[in-house]
C-alpha cells in the first residue's frame, strides 16, 4: 500500500503528472483543452478545404457553426482554481485572471468573428468566407500571444 500512496501524494504536491482531472480546476483545464483542440481541427479543415479548387461549402458550414457554437463559451472556460498559480496542468498564462478585462475582450472579440465566419459560410458566399477567416485567424492569434504559454 505505502509504495502506491506515496506516488499519488508527490503527485498532488507536483500537480500535473498526466493532468488526470480529479480538481473542479484541473477538470476545467483537462475539457478547455479537448475543446480548443476541437476548434483548432474544425479551423484547420475549413482552410484546408479553402485551398482546394472546389471548395466543399457545406463541409466549411458545418465546421463554421461548430467554432461558433464554442466560441461564446470561452470565456467562461478559465474559472477559479483552474490557472497554472493552482497548479493545474495548462498553458494557459496567469494574465487571463489578472487581467479579466482584457481576457474577455479577445474572447469577445473570437466570438464575433466567429459569428461572421458562420453566417459567412451560410450565406454561400466563398468570396466572404475567405475573408472572413482572416479576422477570425487573428483572434486566435492575438489572444494566444497574449494569454497562452509559448510553445
Ligand atoms: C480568448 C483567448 C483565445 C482565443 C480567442 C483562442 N484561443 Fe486557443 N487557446 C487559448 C488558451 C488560453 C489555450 C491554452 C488552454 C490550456 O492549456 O488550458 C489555448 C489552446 C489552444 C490549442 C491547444 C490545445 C491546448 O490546450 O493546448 C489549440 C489547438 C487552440 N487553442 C486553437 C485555437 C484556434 C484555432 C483559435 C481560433 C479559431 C483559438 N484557439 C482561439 C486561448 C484562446
């Protein structure tokens, strides 16, 4: 028994070791991390399908109402006890907290572009999807650079 507890407790002291989200904050950290993933692969496809000859308008719609649909959560993906200072497995920087203000505004910000990109691709128009996703690239970017760990 001793050499099993021992693990677990460096484990909590550490926090992390594998991220298992056994925290209300950890948990938090562990599914914004899956959905992110999930927005980043869904943005991925549609410029993908973008660089093709024939764009497949359907496939970018449906991508286009998934980002939307996480979009307006983000900003509530980030709550107390889910920032590295509590030692949650993340990259996501400690300025998302101190700086609510800020943080919301990018996330506001993402949520707008997105709702352009979506009603973008249901209008059909491939000329406005394109320039829709350049705005929408640049929430990513600018919030990442602010408030995401660097690779
Ligand atoms: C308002 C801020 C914000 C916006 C907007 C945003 N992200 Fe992120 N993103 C983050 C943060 C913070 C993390 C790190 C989350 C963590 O590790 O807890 C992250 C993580 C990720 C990850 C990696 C998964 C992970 O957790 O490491 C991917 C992929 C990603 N984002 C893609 C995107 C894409 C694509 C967009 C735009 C379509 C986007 N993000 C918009 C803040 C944002």
């Amino acid at each position: 028994m001793k050499r099993l507890i021992l693990p677990a407790v460096l484990c909590l002291a550490l926090a992390g070791c594998g991220g298992s989200p056994d925290t209300p904050g950890a948990k938090a950290a562990h599914d914004r991390h899956e959905n992110f993933e999930a927005i980043g692969k869904a943005f991925k496809t549609i410029g993908d399908e973008l660089k093709k000859g024939a764009p497949d308008l359907a496939a970018i719609k449906t991508q286009a109402t998934k980002i939307n649909g996480f979009a307006p959560q983000v900003k509530d993906w980030f709550p107390a006890g889910s920032s590295p200072k509590d030692g949650v497995k993340t990259d996501a920087l400690a300025a998302i907290w101190e700086q609510p203000d800020e943080f919301g505004k990018a996330a506001a910000r993402f949520a707008e572009a997105a709702a352009a990109l979506d009603a973008a691709a249901a209008s059909g128009d491939l000329a406005a999807v394109r320039g829709a996703t350049g705005p929408l690239g640049a929430a990513c970017k600018s919030c990442h650079e602010r408030f995401r760990e660097k690779d």
